[in-house]
C-alpha cells in the first residue's frame, strides 16, 4: 500500500506543477499534517458512504479539507486547533453535500473565475485518484480496500494543503 500511496503522491504532485499550483519542493506544515488522522477518523464514515454513488466528491472533499485546514492554521491556529472536531465543525455548517462550496466561499473567500478553476483542478485530482484506485484491482469492501481508500484520502488532504500554502505565500525556497 505504501507504494500505491507514493505513487499517487508523485502523480498528484507532478499535475499540480504542470498546473502551477504546487512548486517542485512541497511545503510542510506539521500543524496541518498532524491534524490528518483527527480528520481522518471523522470523515471516513461520511466519504465511505458517498464513495459508490459519488467517489469524486469522496475523493474531492477531502482536499478542499486540506485546503481549509492550511487556511485556519495561518489564519486562526490558536483558535482552529482547538476545535475538537474541525471535520464536523466544516461539514456541519452547510452539510456533506454542500461543505466544497462553504471551503470555496467562506473559507478560502473565492469568487469568479477563481472559484471555477478551483473545482476543474480539485475534481481532476479527484479524478486521477479515482482511476489510480480502481487500476489495483482491489476487491471492494476489504482490509485491502479500506486501506486503498484511506491512502487517497490521504495524498489527496495533503495536496490540498500544499496548494493552499502555497497560493498564500509559503514557498520551500533556499535561503542564500
């Protein structure tokens, strides 16, 4: 599974260079990273259950989570970290189906075109994950399964995350 997860990250990272959106060197944010598996444990049971009708926004959501994250903590971290469940805290506040336009809108504050481009990159990724995933031939509703999924959950909250850093400034430059 470990190399599935690379893999995954390498493609996600590759289209989001393409895309300007990432640069070569991903920014790290232990605060956000550590975040992962609280988020994690609560929106695996609402991303299970939509996945067979709607695996791009199971896929997609958690991304946009990513990116909301990245913003509360350079926003707010004080504040944000606290929350006990920050999933519930998003999810909760327009509901599941719903929660990528409250990330976009008032969140991320995007309008426009911005907002459009936005969801065409998160729904590619969601996308490529999603053809990754059934490309293992892993027979659904097992251990093998469940770890699968979790895995592109994963990358795909990361990603996330370093975009968002990213369109706020925090590049992983070298200092001369």
């Amino acid at each position: 599974m470990e190399q599935f997860e690379e893999q995954l990250k390498k493609d996600l990272h590759q289209f989001l260079v393409s895309m300007k959106e990432v640069n070569e060197k991903l920014p790290e944010c232990p605060d956000v990273e550590e975040k992962w598996e609280e988020i994690a444990k609560a929106y695996i049971p609402d991303g299970i259950r939509e996945f067979n009708d709607f695996p791009s926004a199971s896929l997609g959501w958690i991304m946009y989570i990513g990116m909301a994250v990245a913003k509360f903590w350079d926003v707010e971290w004080e504040i944000y970290s606290k929350i006990e469940n920050l999933y519930a805290f998003m999810r909760d506040k327009r509901g599941y189906d719903s929660m990528d336009e409250y990330i976009r809108e008032e969140v991320l504050m995007l309008s426009g075109v911005d907002y459009t481009v936005l969801e065409k990159i998160v729904g590619e990724c969601a996308s490529r994950v999603y053809n990754a995933l059934r490309h293992q031939n892993i027979e659904p509703g097992t251990k093998d399964a469940f770890h699968a999924y979790v895995a592109c959950l994963h990358q795909l909250y990361l990603m996330g995350a370093a975009m968002q850093l990213e369109r706020m400034g925090y590049r992983m430059t070298k200092i001369n």
